[in-house]
C-alpha cells in the first residue's frame, strides 16, 4: 500500500514507519522538518498541517491508498484530515486514554467507559474524536480511532512519577532519594514503541477495524514504586523512595508536576482486550526492563540526563518533609 504518516517521525510514529517498511509498503512522512530524524526507505514530504489549504492539497495530491495521523489535536485538525483523507480506504487516527478522565468508574477501563478529560489536552481529542465517529456514521468515513497510553521509547526519555524531568536518573545513579506520589502505589501502564507500531499497522491489515475505537496497552500493570524499583536496577543501584502527597506536589509547586497531577498520580489502568481480539498482530512482547535499558543507553549517548548537583528541588523538598 502507498501510506502516508502525518507526524512520521514522533514518538511512537518512528517505529510505524520502520515496521510499515519491513512489510513492504511505500511509506511517506509528512512533517515539519524540524526533528533531524531521516529514515531509510521513507519519502519525506515537509510542510505544516496548521497551514489547512497546503496539507489539505498535499495530501489530495499524493493520491494514498491510507493514512495515519499521529498529530491531530482538535476537531479543527480533524476536519481538515477529514477533508485531506476524503479519497483514502483508510484513516488510523491516534487519540489518547486521557479522553476517559482520571476517575475511573470501573477497572480495567474499557472503549465504553464516559469521556470525561479534566485536561485541555484530553478534551480537545474528546472532540476530534466525536467528529470521526460522526463521519463514519453519517458517511462511511473508514476511520479506526487508537488510543494509546504511557507509549515509551528512545524520544521519550525515562519518565518517572512526580514530575516530567529526567534528573531522577542521576539522582539513582548518586545514591540519592527520589520522591514518588503518596506511597507510589497508583497503578500504570507501559508500553514499548515497537509494540504500539504493531497496532497501528495492523488496523491497516483489517478492514473490520473501521469505526472501532480502541486502547493501545498491554495487558497488565506497575505501580510506580515496582516502575522506579525496576528503573533502579536497570540503573545498578537502590536509593530510597520517599513519598509526597499530591496535594504537597502541587502546593510545593514541584517543577513540570502537571503530568503527575493530570495523569500519574491516578490509577490509569486500561483493557487491550479489544484490540487484541480485532488486531491479531497487536501482540505486545517486549519487557518493561528492556524498554527502559533502551532508553537509558540512548539518553547516555546523547547527553541527556541532567547533573542532579545543579538542581536542588528534589533535595530541598525531601528535607521539608522529613523535618
């Protein structure tokens, strides 16, 4: 098949384009240019979907047999790729789990629970999804909604809980405590990118896919605790973990601690079974561990673990709550 990827070179859309490649198809990524990334095999088309007429007549012109698109975040975005993708036999449009909200009305969250995002970021996919499902409905639109959890990776970085920086990583390597949320028990989820790559390219193998939404996760969960003591031995090293009440996060003003708020300090736990009955290929292998030593030896290489003797938050905020 001739696919085009709107954003070919994110997170998770990096390993797409590489498996879509493996399979034989003629992949072309459209993007801003401005992420370095250059994969083997793939054409590159540079340009801004922000600029709605230039995607739109891009995309009309490249005459694809499919699309995915990894970077719609509105229903503003969504009308246009409802308009650029007008001629396609088929759309996988990457949503989030954070439409569902963060009070979970039963476990494991399944496609059918309320929407109801407490992020500007959820509620904005909240609305491109509706207007997908309204096309599929009212006409046919063969879009396939995936909605992806904690998707990990080399571009990602090693997340922890409190707070979205990687000077946790130094702090371990140091001996130093690190700070988790509560007791650190709030259960997550996680996923390698190379596993998420599967389901995306393999809703474009079923038709049956078609107006189905689904959640991109493994089966499974970690609390945070088990998450950062896993890390730790990745690491070579055990430190302490000492907790924080969300409420301290927040008051403390702790740097970058929205995703905490927002996301981490719940419990996000989500069923795959959808997906793993609908996509056969979507089956999702590789260990925590490994994901995580992946991504340290490609932070090391690039220089992107930050001196933990130059930040004094963590510290200052750990003698605060032992005193």
């Amino acid at each position: 098949m001739k696919i085009v990827i709107v954003g070919g070179t994110g997170n998770i859309s990096v390993s797409i384009t590489k498996l879509l490649l493996e399979q034989g198809h003629e992949v072309t990524c459209y993007n801003r240019g401005q992420s370095g990334v250059k994969i083997d095999g793939a054409r590159e088309l540079v340009g801004d979907r922000q600029d709605r007429e230039a995607f739109e007549a891009t995309m009309q012109r490249g005459k694809f047999d499919a699309a995915i698109d990894m970077i719609c975040y509105n229903r503003e975005d969504a009308a246009s790729s409802l308009r650029a993708f007008a001629g396609v036999s088929h759309l996988v449009y990457c949503s989030t789990v954070c439409t569902y909200g963060v009070k979970a009305h039963w476990l494991p969250i399944t496609e059918d629970h309320p929407l109801e995002p407490i992020s500007d970021y959820g509620r904005n996919k909240v609305a491109a999804d509706n207007l997908f499902l309204e096309a599929y409905y009212r006409e046919g639109f063969p879009v396939t909604i995936i909605k992806p959890s904690t998707t990990i990776g080399p571009k990602m970085g090693l997340l922890r809980q409190v707070a979205w920086e990687f000077s946790w990583i130094d702090r371990v390597r140091k001996g130093k405590p690190i700070l988790v949320c509560g007791d650190g028990t709030a259960m997550h989820q996680f996923l390698d990118v190379k596993d998420a790559a599967l389901g995306f390219a393999g809703a474009l193998k079923n038709p049956h896919s078609k107006g189905q939404v689904y959640n991109l996760v493994k089966t499974g969960f970690f609390s945070w605790a088990d998450h950062h003591r896993l890390a730790m031995k990745v690491l070579g090293r055990e430190v302490e973990l000492v907790g924080i009440p969300l409420n301290d996060i927040i008051k403390f003003d702790i740097p970058a601690h929205s995703v905490c708020r927002d996301i981490f300090a719940h419990n996000n736990v989500y069923s795959g079974e959808k997906i793993q009955r609908d996509i056969p290929d979507f089956q999702p292998q590789i260990p925590l561990e490994t994901t995580m030593a992946e991504i340290v030896e490609a932070m090391d290489a690039t220089n992107k673990v930050p001196n933990s003797d130059e930040i004094s938050w963590e510290d200052d905020t750990i003698k605060v709550l032992r005193h």
